[in-house]
C-alpha cells in the first residue's frame, strides 16, 4: 500500500508539470496545434489548443486511474512483480508529458522528428517488459494471459519466459532500425508485438496440451 501510494504521487507530480508546462505555453501558441500524424510521421490534423491540451491530460489520467484500480483490485495482486507494476503505471504520465511537450514543441520547430521519439520510448518500454516478463507471477493483470497459463503454473512460467525474450528482442532490434528509418522502425516494432503475442498464445496451447497428454 505504501509503494502504491508512492506511485500515486509521483504520477500526480508529473501529471501536474505537464499541466503548468501547458500553461506556461498556453498564450505563446497558436489557436490551432498538430494533435495528429500520418504514416510519414508527418502531421495531418490540427485541433484548438484548449480542446486538444484538455483532452490529452484528461484521457491519460484516467487511463492511468483505470490501470490502478485494475492492479489494485486484482485477487492475486501479490503475485505482482512491483517493480514491474510501478513502471507500467508511471509510463502512463510520462507519456503524457512526453506528448504535451512534444506537442508544444512541435508547435515552435515543425522540423522536430516526432515520430523517432515517440518510437524510442514504446521500443524501451517492450525491451524493459522483456527482462521482467519472466519475473511475473501467475495473475489476471500483467503478463501474457492466455487461458492456458492461467491454468498452469508451469505453463505460466514457460509462457513469459518465451514472451520476455521476444518482446527484449523486439524492442532492442527497433531501436536499432530506428538509427536508419523512423517508419521502418515503427513498422517492425508494431509487427513483432503483434507476432509475440499470436506466437506465445499458440506456445502456451502446445505447452498445456502436452502437458495433459502425459
């Protein structure tokens, strides 16, 4: 309870710095501000500053609120992996003010390459689940929940293992790519996640079904 009160806190702060950054901003900017990008990472859609700021904080926040009361509120929540628990929460209001300065930046310097932080950052974040995906119990949260490792502790184990290495491999592979081509990058990241996760679910079946033909 102590760690989730932490976490609570630290959200609010950086909830709160995207908030005064906003409005120490809010009168230097245009009426209309870049809230969208196309597949080229270039913008195609532009929103009134107030509509568009208001909305990605509100949206966020309660993104964040929904995933805490989720992990709070799940009956095996001791078997969470904490650390994990805390960067999953706080990747949420870090987006949020990754998004309102890049936003506010973007604004000033319609040069700035968007799409390359943006990618950086979802590349870290699947690296990082990676390394902690096999440290996660048995759960309805976190991890990859196929019904069969539901069932099985050792289906379970086998599962994240498999998951984690593909998701490391994923993240490390996009950054990498990222250094030569944004689209690419963001092509292959989106592409292996998808992959990992329809190659875990049919992994987990095979375990499980070998498992109850012994």
């Amino acid at each position: 309870m102590k760690e989730n009160r932490k976490n609570l806190l630290l959200s609010f702060i950086l909830f709160l710095i995207s908030i005064i950054l906003a409005i120490i901003y809010y009168d230097r900017l245009p009426v209309r501000i870049p809230v969208h990008y196309d597949f080229d990472w270039q913008v195609d859609i532009y929103a009134k500053k107030i509509n568009a700021l208001l909305f990605i904080v509100i949206f966020m926040v309660l993104v964040y609120l929904a995933l805490y009361f989720i992990l709070t509120l799940d009956p095996k929540r001791n078997e969470h992996d904490e650390s994990y628990k805390h960067i999953s929460l706080l990747i949420i209001p870090i987006l949020n003010l990754l998004i309102i300065g890049l936003t506010i930046r973007k604004t000033f310097d319609p040069s700035l390459n968007v799409g390359r932080i943006i990618v950086a950052v979802i590349a870290v974040f699947i690296a990082i689940s990676g390394v902690f995906m096999p440290r996660i119990k048995r759960n309805y949260t976190l991890g990859i929940r196929t019904p069969w490792a539901l069932e099985n502790d050792y289906v379970w184990k086998k599962t994240q293992k498999l998951s984690g290495l593909l998701l490391f491999i994923n993240g490390v592979f996009s950054l990498i790519i990222l250094g030569f081509s944004v689209k690419i990058a963001f092509i292959l990241l989106t592409s292996l996640f998808i992959l990992t996760i329809i190659v875990s679910f049919i992994y987990s079946y095979l375990i499980y079904n070998n498992l109850a033909n012994k």
